[in-house]
C-alpha cells in the first residue's frame, strides 16, 4: 500500500471567506446532531432501521436554507457520524456526543473526488471545482494557503478547521512514491534529557526555544489569572470581557504548541536525514512523574510525542530505529569500560558528571548516556547481546 501522510497549512482569510467557512462549520455540526438526535428517538421509540436511513433522513428533511451550502459536507458528516459509531461498537470509544459551538472544534471533512481539486502554479492556492456538490460562490472560491503544499500525491481527503481564531486545512496525502531513503551510514544514541532536550552521541544538542516559551507562558499565567476572576459560575452565557479574554488566551496556547512542535519535527527530521540507525531509550514517565518538581517540566519535554516522531519518520526515510531495552541502564554505565554504578553509588540526576573510577574517564553524563545506546545499537545490529548483560555475567 502506498503511504499516507498528513500535512497542515493554514488558510489566508478574509471577512467573506470567515463567514463561509463559519458555515460550513455551523452546518456540519447541525447534521452530525440533527442525525444522532434522530438515531436516539428512534432507539428509544425502539424503531427497525438500518444506520444508512439516517443519511436518507437527512436529505428527505432537507430545508430552503439547505440548499445554499455544500451538499458534500452532509455526505461527510454522515460518514465521521458513522465511523464513530463503528468505534463505539468495537468498544473503542464512547456514544457519540452532540456538538457544541463553543466547546467541540470546528470542523468539516471534504472527500476529495478526482479531478475535483484545482492548483495554481506555485501550489500556494487551490480551488474546489465539482459543480453543484461543492457549490461555492465565484468570488472567493480560491482558498489561499500561507505556505505551498509538501508532498507529491493524491489528496484524498481536506479537513478543514477552525483553532484560535485561525483558518486550517489538513490534506491528507498518497504519496506516489516512497519518501527520499537516507544515505548516511552511521549509528546515533539519543538521550532525552531535561537540561538539554536532546543530545547526540557525535556531541551534538538540540534544545527547545526555552527563553521564548517562558515568555509565552508568563502572559499565558496572566491571562488564565484573568479568565478566573471574570469567570462567573452558574452562569450558561460568560461576559463579552470573559470571552475576549479567553480568544487571547487560546491564540497564546496556540503558539506555544506550535513552537513546540516545530522544534520537534525540525529536530527529527535532521535526525533522521542525518543517521541511518536511530537508538533511544525507553522512557518511563510515570516514574519521574512521582517527583512533583519535574512533572510539569516533563509534561511539556513531550519526550513521548519526539520518541513516536523519530519512528514515523524512520519507517518513511529507511532508517532502522532501536529503542533500547526499558532496564538499560543508559546513564550508570562507562562508555569507555563498561563500569556499572549499583545501588547507593548511582548517579543521581544532579550529578552531571559522570567519573569512571575504574578507567578514569570523566564525560558529560548526558554524552556519556547517548554514547552508551549508540554502544547498545551496535551490538543489537551485530547480534550481540546489549552490553551490560554480558559485563554483568562475567
Ligand atoms: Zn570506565
């Protein structure tokens, strides 16, 4: 099967399109909760029928209005309505809730049928051209996009969506062909830290924009500060203030995971251009969560989300990608010797440091750490067994 990805962009708006897509929103959520309020009246009246009439439901009960807005978003909105459904009978997921303006994001799906999707050149503007099942008005039927799109392929699917007051569409893309393979040859151990986010073991350091992100989550502090003391309890609809404060408060949190996610895709993807095989540890959050202080700084190190990055994007560029063995003790270990701290002698995670008293050697323990998996990785791919079992027994 050909691969998939997903790439998202954001759209350039003006006042016509805002309203028009807002639409689009509206209408999406009147469909999905216009079908299920249905599907529940008839469980209960214990009525016979097959989930497709609810989709025939929604066309025969069609009003005036309806027929300003494209009638592709109810064939979609059935169709998530009905995805959902599947996982909530496989026991994935729970009932399906109603939508609700505020509080569910604001989406609707486009399936893209063939030839329906037309690009300018530069691949920065597209239109949706199928006639009376996507009617959209000629004046502002050209969706802009901030950035070209990435990939060559079919798109298959837009998802597009509303976040912090801003415009999204979410392609999802068959690539024609597998993704440009890795030509480096070489062997990296990676070891997640909190002082330094990433380190190599060739030396190398990645390291999240911390000095923007404070500044980013002070005003975010000051805003949620505000929030609270304008939130009135009891109350169905919150003061004007209350809400303005909010959209400000959501932009920030925006931007702030977005920072966040660049840095990581950047960083992975230099990764994984750069080495062929990938070694990381496998981390035990939970454990380090019990430690109150470093909760909330391990929390937003998102170590999971880089970890499940590296590995999509090893399969794509033909990387071979190792997560060392949970009890690996990355950090006791002596690169140079194999010397293992034990019990009350382990390093702890203020010593920065690590001193081999058997060799001498004296590295940067994070350094020390990658240089240990990268050691890990070799000897996996040699068919060896991981180091420190070997030392262990002899
Ligand atoms: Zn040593």
């Amino acid at each position: 099967m050909k691969e998939m990805v997903s790439h998202t962009i954001e759209i350039k708006m003006n006042k016509t399109m805002r309203r028009y897509l807002d639409m689009c929103f509206g209408y999406n959520r009147y469909c999905w909760n216009k079908m299920l309020a249905e599907n529940i009246r008839r469980q209960e009246a214990k009525e016979k029928y097959k989930f497709d009439d609810l989709s025939k439901y929604l066309n025969a009960t069609k009003e005036a209005w309806e027929f300003d807005v494209p009638s592709a978003i109810r064939a979609t909105s059935f169709n998530t309505l009905y995805k959902s459904f599947k996982r909530m009978w496989k026991g994935i997921a729970n009932y399906p809730k109603f939508k609700k303006k505020n509080k569910t994001q604001q989406s609707f799906l486009y399936t893209v049928e063939e030839r329906t999707l037309i690009w300018n050149d530069d691949y920065t503007k597209f239109k949706i051209n199928c006639g009376k099942n996507f009617k959209f008005p000629q004046k502002y039927r050209w969706f802009k996009l901030t950035e070209p799109i990435g990939f060559n392929g079919n798109i298959k699917e837009i998802c597009f969506f509303k976040k912090a007051d801003r415009y999204f569409a979410n392609f999802r893309i068959q690539l024609n062909q597998a993704r440009g393979q890795t030509t480096a040859t070489d062997i990296v151990g990676i070891d997640l830290g909190l002082k330094t986010y990433a380190t190599l073991s060739d030396e190398t350091t990645y390291n999240l924009p911390k000095k923007k992100l404070k500044k980013l989550e002070k005003k975010v502090m000051f805003y949620q500060k505000r929030m609270s003391h304008k939130y009135k309890e009891g109350q169905a609809r919150q003061s004007n203030k209350y809400l303005k404060t909010k959209a400000k408060f959501n932009k920030l949190w925006w931007k702030i995971t977005c920072l966040r996610k660049e840095f990581l895709h950047q960083t992975t993807t230099d990764i994984c251009r750069n080495f062929k095989t990938i070694v990381v540890e496998t981390l035990r959050p939970l454990n380090l969560i019990k430690n109150k202080k470093l909760a909330k700084q391990i929390q937003d190190a998102c170590w999971g989300m880089f970890v499940e990055m590296l590995r999509y994007k090893s399969a794509s560029h033909g990387n071979i990608f190792i997560k060392a063995d949970a009890f690996y003790p990355s950090t006791q270990l002596c690169n140079c010797c194999g010397h293992r701290f034990k019990g009350s002698n382990k390093l702890r995670l203020q010593d920065r440091i690590y001193k081999c008293p058997e060799c001498g050697n004296e590295e940067d323990r994070d350094i020390n750490a990658a240089k240990n998996l990268q050691l890990y990785g070799s000897r996996m791919l040699a068919g060896l067994q991981p180091s420190w079992r070997t030392w262990e027994n002899s």
